[in-house]
C-alpha cells in the first residue's frame, strides 16, 4: 500500500471515530476506538509499541511508547487538547526519527471538525 493512500485510509478511520464519538473524551478513549477501526479496515498496527532511545550506540528503555504505529510506516500521535503546541509537533517529528518512520500523524479529536485537528508530517 502506497504511504498516501495509507494515510488517507487512516484518516478515514480517523473521522470515522470522530464522528461517533465527537470531541471531549481522553486520548485512551480514542486509541481504542482507531485501534477498533483499523482492525476493521484489516490495517495492520501495533498500539503502544515501546520505543528506545539510542545513545551512543545502546538502546535505553526510557518509558516512550508510540500510541499507534501502522504497518511500520506511518506514526499516529493522538491528542486531545484545546490546542497542539509546538511540543506535541516536535514530540511526533522525535518519535519518527527514532523509530526510522517517515510519515507521521498528529491527531487532535478535541476540536469541532476533524479536518481542523490533522497534521501530517513527513523526514
């Protein structure tokens, strides 16, 4: 599957759990409904994945933990916060450089219309 079009079938799933659940529930809420959904679309992830820090050459398990991660290609970082601050970009864009995946999500379901609440990030 090509990256647009898997980014576009998330999203898709994306949208489809905004819709039915709307904005104001925690992020926790929302994983599990996109990991539903994902399931359902038969889109490989893993949830929760760890994620290492490497420096100088040993991997350091530092608690960091990917919310979802599609077909080792695509990083979803779910939000719902009032607003996304540059911290929650930068955190993403990190957790791309250090998983070696190139496309990134940032998802923030507290917002009116989903549209208004999707980056994509590409290295």
């Amino acid at each position: 599957m090509e990256f647009d079009d898997l980014s576009h079938k998330i999203i898709g799933c994306d949208i489809e759990v905004h819709r039915n659940l709307g904005p104001g529930l925690l992020e926790s809420a929302y994983e599990q409904c996109l990991a539903h959904e994902l399931q359902q679309s038969h889109i490989s992830f893993e949830s929760q994945r760890p994620l290492p820090v490497e420096y100088k050459g040993v991997k350091l398990d530092c608690g960091y933990r990917v919310d979802l991660i599609v077909e080792n290609k695509v990083i979803i970082e779910l939000k719902s916060v009032d607003k996304v601050l540059p911290i929650h970009e930068a955190q993403l864009l990190t957790y791309m450089k250090l998983a070696g995946v190139s496309i990134g999500l940032l998802i923030n379901f507290n917002v009116f219309y989903l549209k208004e609440g999707i980056k994509r990030f590409v290295l």
